[in-house]
C-alpha cells in the first residue's frame, strides 16, 4: 500500500474558504476517481516561517501503479481547480509513502 501525501500551506486569508472548498469538494473529487480508498487530514502544529496555515492529507491506494494513473488520468485536472479558485495563495509539497509494516490496536 501507497500513501500520497499532499502538504499544503494555505494564506489566512482564504483559510476559511480553502478548509471548506477541500473538505466538501477537493478530498470527495480526490476519492471519486475510484484510485485513492480513503483521505486522512491533519493540521500541522508548528508554525511556519512564512506564515499561514499547514495541511498535510494523505491519500491512501493499493499500489504504485494505481497511483501512477492517478497522474497519468486526473493529477493535472484537480490541480488545476485549486491553481484557479486559490491563485498565488498556497504552496504545495507532495510526497509518496510506501507503507512497510502496520499495527493497529
């Protein structure tokens, strides 16, 4: 298993609008292409330098190769939602995570 791993800055000044735009709209159309089976999103707690507010939201999907189509069939369109609602008022940094061993209680 995969986890894609977007952390997102965010500008206070749409904080409000981006928090509700990605967790009524962003994260569901994330999930609707069928490649990801579930969203986890936290709030960093330490402070940034540059200031705003921190996201990280992981997406989590079966393999590599799933993921892989998810850039091949819908990365550049649900970027660019975001690029056009929230212009020059976020920066993004995505990571991908192999899951290697899991234990849950």
């Amino acid at each position: 298993m995969y986890i894609y791993n977007v952390t997102i800055n965010i500008e206070e000044s749409v904080h409000v609008k981006w928090l509700q735009w990605m967790q009524e709209k962003h994260i569901p159309d994330m999930l609707a292409t069928g490649k990801f089976s579930k969203a986890l999103m936290s709030k960093v707690q330490v402070e940034e330098e540059m200031g705003g507010l921190t996201y990280s939201v992981q997406y989590t999907t079966d393999s590599k190769e799933t993921l892989n189509k998810y850039y091949q069939e819908d990365a550049e369109r649900l970027r660019k939602e975001a690029l056009q609602l929230f212009p020059n008022k976020f920066v993004a940094f995505r990571t991908e995570l192999e899951i290697i061993h899991k234990i849950e209680k």
